[in-house]
C-alpha cells in the first residue's frame, strides 16, 4: 500500500502562488496602500456588488485621488484580476496553513468538504467580480491549478478512485462561481443547500 504524501508534500506545488514578503521599506508602503485599496474595493463590492465599483467609487472611499487608483490597477479590469488574485491568495493560505477542517490536520474528506464550502462562502462576491472581469482562460491560470492540485492531493488522500485529475475537474465545476449564482439567484437554492450538496459529491467519491 502507498504511504500518503507528508504534509510538507502539500506545500510544494501551492507556494509559487502564495505572496513573498518584501524587505524593501518603499515596496513595503506601496503594497501597504494598494492593500488598503483593495479593501476599500472589498467594502464596495460587498456593498454594491461588481457593477458598483468604478475607479470614481473606489478613489472616493479611500479618499485618495482617481489618477492614484489607475496607477495602481492600470484600468477597472485590472482591479477585478487584483481582487480576483487577493481572493484566491486567502483561500489558498488558509487551506494551506490555516487550522482544520479546511487547513492541515483533519481526515482527508472533511478538508475537502470544508475546502468546497469555504469556496462558495466567497462566491457571491468573487462571482461577481469574475462576471465584471470577463475572465476567460481561467482554467489555464495558477489560481485554478494551484486549486486543482489541492483537490487532487486530498482525493488521493482519501482512497478516491478513477482519473483523480478528471473527477478534480468536475469536483470543482460543481463550485464554479458563476454557476453558483445562478443556482442561487436564478434556481432559489441557499448557500447552505448547495454547500449540503457539495459535501454529499464529495463522501459519494471517496467513502
């Protein structure tokens, strides 16, 4: 039988993707202000959803001028990928580094179960932000491969047969954050039903 993968295992394939801290005191201001920003960002995303949030919206509640808001983002799309990429940044040092179920330390299927509804915890408003952004390709980018191998580590973990890297892809699929609003705005299903239906793919799997 095939020993599992140590914790450390784990870390490899996931760190390229988490942030490097800066020793530089100017980066280290500049990072400071652009965090700032992105929370301001979060605050009117929460608030007003997507479609809310312009370079105007976002300069006013952060009380800084608009020409300091494109510097840093470039453009609207622009601040969407970096609220996209602060998304997936969180999720990813918690399930990483964080306590269990979702971080280290707990069996197997209740990681990925707590992985699934942390994802759809975020989804309302990634959902929308991903709307805004027109994300195209993200199948192909780091975030989603980094979210992969994760799931394809804890499948192996607990036993789950067949292709791991196909039944990944359709594990994640089911949380697709697009699909997710429309089963929750559209179809009238809570947050809580589809995170009970996530939990039940996930023990049919692996038990």
């Amino acid at each position: 039988m095939t020993a599992h993968p140590a914790p450390q295992a784990e870390q490899h394939p996931l760190a390229f993707v988490l942030p490097v801290a800066d020793e530089h005191g100017e980066r280290s201001d500049a990072a400071r202000n652009r965090q700032l920003l992105l929370d301001a960002a979060e605050e009117l995303v929460r608030e007003c959803g997507a479609d809310g949030l312009t370079m105007d919206a976002l300069a006013k509640r952060a009380g800084v001028g608009k020409g300091t808001v494109f510097r840093r983002f470039g453009n609207r799309s622009g601040l969407m990928l970096a609220l996209l990429d602060q998304s997936d940044r969180k999720m990813q040092a918690a399930y990483m580094f964080g306590p269990p179920p979702l971080g280290p330390g707990a069996p197997p299927a209740e990681r990925l179960i707590a992985f699934g509804r942390a994802r759809l915890a975020a989804t309302e408003i990634e959902g929308d932000i991903r709307r805004a952004a027109d994300v195209s390709g993200r199948y192909a980018t780091a975030p989603y491969a980094v979210a992969k191998t994760h799931v394809m580590l804890l499948l192996r973990q607990a036993g789950a047969a067949g292709e791991i890297p196909l039944l990944a892809d359709s594990l994640l699929a089911a949380l697709d954050s697009t699909l997710v609003l429309h089963q929750i705005r559209v179809l009238g299903y809570t947050s809580e039903q589809i995170g009970d239906h996530w939990e039940r793919l996930v023990r049919w799997v692996v038990e």
